[in-house]
C-alpha cells in the first residue's frame, strides 16, 4: 500500500541571471503559452474541481481534488475501499492516510510543501517571480521529433522543473522533476496529452507519470468551473 501511495503521489505533483535577450524571448514563449492555454479565462475562476481517475499496478484509483482562491486544496483517491484525504487550507496541510491511522496528521516538510504547490490555482509559470521562483529558457530542444522550447524553474527551496512546451501550439507536453515522497526522493517525468477546453481553459485530460517504481496515468474525465465549495473542507478534522 506505502508503494501504491509514494508512485500516486509523485504521479501528481506535479514543476538564473539571464541576459536580457533570453529575458524577452523567455517571456514571449510564457506569454504564447498563457494565450494558448486560456490564462486570462482561469483567472476570472474561483474554485475548480477535477473527478479523474489513476491507473496503474492493475488498479483503477477514483480521484478528486478541489481548489479553492488564493490557496486552497483538496485530494481524495479511494485505494483498495480506503479513502485517502490530503488538504491545504493555505496556512496548514493534513493527510488521512488509513494504513498509517485513522486520525488526521499533519503534513510537514516535503509533502506539506507539495500540497502548498498543489494548491497554486494558477500553475507555476504564472506570475513565477511573484512567487520567489527563477526561471530561465534553456532552449529549443526536439523531444521525439517535436520541437519544443525547454523552461527551468527552480523555486525559493532549491527545486528544479523542466517544462516543455510545444514550440508549435505552445501547450506543456512534458515535465520533468525531481520530487519528494515520503523522504524518497525520486525523479517524475510527465507527459501531459489529449488538450480539451473547459470553460474557455485548454486543460491536459491525459497526464502518463514515469518513475522507478513505475507508471501511472491519470483521466481526467471532468473539470467545473466556480462550483459552491465550503472552506469547511479544507480543515483538519
């Protein structure tokens, strides 16, 4: 059950002193994104909530998450008819891992900083200085022959992304990274396909993780918009 855990949660979580012609051509690739992916659209939203599912190990893992402006998340994922809860009320996270207990724990260290990055409305190339992260266009690169332009972000703790986004359509294909799972540390690659539009934002309904402990793929099979979502949820029990 503990390996099940660590490959979904590093299946989720999901992300330089430039010279200033890097800057601008930075900046023109982030802002090709941000058109294509309906930027503007997702900051008129509230709330959003995603009902997806996760295969992987043979498994078929129903999943919800909910996020709440500024900085609010919830996870749930039935394991084996178990319900694991992580959540982020935008000052503490807590878990209900029920092979570890039943009581509420709180989250601390690397997983409380992964849920604080789950709770990013906005996603993390968005407003990136804002948030004490630097980033820098490393190149255009070809990523099975598709040329994309290849984004580091490296965050206030050390935390390195690649992002590479099509150098066509401007949509993230793929992510690479190093995350932390339960004091694991293991490196997560994503590729994110099959864009759909939800209320004028181009989401990815297919994310494939890749891991040493193996794949997993997550559907998203539905995203509202601005549904009515206690803050209620988002508290320790």
């Amino acid at each position: 059950m503990k390996k099940i855990y660590l490959l979904l949660v590093s299946a989720i979580l999901f992300f330089a002193v430039a010279s200033n012609v890097q800057a601008q051509n930075l900046q023109e690739v982030l802002d090709n994104h941000f058109e294509a992916i309906g930027q503007e659209k997702l900051l008129e939203k509230e709330t959003y909530t995603i009902q997806a599912s996760i295969e992987q190990m043979g498994m078929e893992i129903p999943m919800t998450m909910k996020l709440k402006r500024p900085d609010k998340f919830r996870m749930e994922m039935e394991m084996q008819g178990q319900k694991m809860v992580q959540a982020y009320n935008g000052e503490k996270g807590w878990m209900i891992a029920p092979w570890v207990s039943s009581e509420p724990q709180d989250l601390t260290g690397a997983e409380l900083s992964q849920a604080m990055d789950q709770a990013n409305f906005d996603g993390e190339l968005y407003n990136y200085k804002e948030k004490g992260t630097e980033a820098s266009l490393v190149g255009k690169v070809n990523v099975e022959d598709t040329p994309m332009y290849n984004i580091k972000l490296t965050d206030k703790n050390g935390t390195t992304k690649n992002y590479f986004i099509d150098a066509e359509d401007y949509l993230i294909r793929k992510v690479k990274a190093r995350v932390n799972a339960q004091g694991q540390e293991v490196e997560v690659e994503q590729n994110l396909s099959d864009y759909k539009e939800f209320g004028g934002v181009k989401m990815p309904t297919k994310i494939e993780s890749k891991n040493p402990m193996g794949t997993a793929v997550i559907t998203f099979k539905e995203i509202s918009y601005n549904d009515n979502i206690d803050d209620s949820i988002f508290e320790k029990p």
